[in-house]
C-alpha cells in the first residue's frame, strides 16, 4: 500500500486535461463546486447583519432550472462570521433562458439561517431584480453565470415578523440546466 502522500503526487500526474473551453475557468476538485472564479459578495441588514464575501473555497453553489422549466434559480451558501451561523441565498429567475443574459430579470430572493428554521424572502415579484452579466457555456449542460441582484424591498420572514434587506449583490456560480 503507497503512502497517502505518494498516493496523491500519482494522482497529480495523471489528472485529466481541463475541457472548458479556452478562456473560461475549469472547475477542479468539489471545494470549488461554484468554479474557481465563484463568489459571492453582499451585505445584509436587519434581523441578519452581516457582511459577506464569499470566494470560491468559502462557498457552496448549486444552480439549475425552477420547477417546470420557468427560469434558473442559484443557491449559495456559506458560513457568516459575523453571526456564528451558516447562511443560504436563493436567487430564482423565472424568466432566464439557457445562456441568456439580461437586466432586471424579475427575481425572488430567499436568506435562510440554516438549522434554525429561520426564512426570509420577496413576498412579491416586483421587490428584487437581477442583472444577469454572463452566462458562457461550459458544456452543453452547465454554464458559467454571474451578476448583480437589486432589492428595493425587504425580504419578509416566513414565520415570524422580521425582515432582512439586500439593496446589493453580486454573484459568480454554475448553472446545470440538465439538473432537477
């Protein structure tokens, strides 16, 4: 049996060449399931304040089409600091298309402190927009995307009476059209 050490420099030597296609970041190893260039930055107000800034080997991505096909919807999550706990952001886009890009795409956002049962979110569609900046294919199925969400509103909590705003954020992830 090789030692774990040797074990992994012959695994370095046989890694498989990168397919992204040239210009685009190839997505290595599972801590950067939002691409090496992911992120996620904002800052929170109200019943969560915090500041985040999320890059690649901080965050957690996961991106794929809303139920019944209307749109994309990305989630990223993390640890806030800042409050001790871990924090999830869904952005759901009804209205974006497999590798289109637009401005304010009507958006639903949802801030979840995770393990506590605590939800935030748009009680209406007309609180929060996105810019979506980029969507460049990495292959057939998964996209690389990245933008900007708007919220002129609080987002409400679910069960209770608090709410938390966003006015700004950006964002860099992966989108995989063919997940459910």
């Amino acid at each position: 049996m090789l030692p774990i050490a040797a074990a992994a420099l012959l695994a370095a030597c046989n890694k498989a060449p990168d397919t992204a296609p040239a210009g685009l970041e190839a997505e290595i190893a599972p801590q950067f399931n939002c691409g090496r260039g992911g992120y996620l930055r904002t800052s929170l107000f109200g019943a969560v304040s915090a500041d985040i800034d999320w890059p690649a080997v901080a965050v957690s991505c996961e991106g794929m089409p809303r139920p019944d096909a209307l749109g994309a919807r990305l989630r990223f999550a993390g640890h806030a600091a800042e409050i001790g706990q871990d924090l999830a952001i869904i952005i759901a886009m009804p209205g974006l298309e497999r590798g289109a890009t637009g401005d304010e795409m009507k958006t639903n956002a949802t801030v979840i402190l995770e393990g506590s049962g605590r939800f935030f979110s748009t009680a209406a569609d007309d609180v929060c927009w996105t810019d979506v900046l980029r969507q460049e294919p990495l292959s057939d199925e998964r996209f690389a995307i990245g933008g900007k969400l708007y919220c002129i509103g609080p987002l409400i909590e679910v069960n209770g009476d608090a709410s938390v705003s966003i006015p700004e954020l950006e964002f860099s992830g992966l989108l995989d059209w063919s997940a459910s």
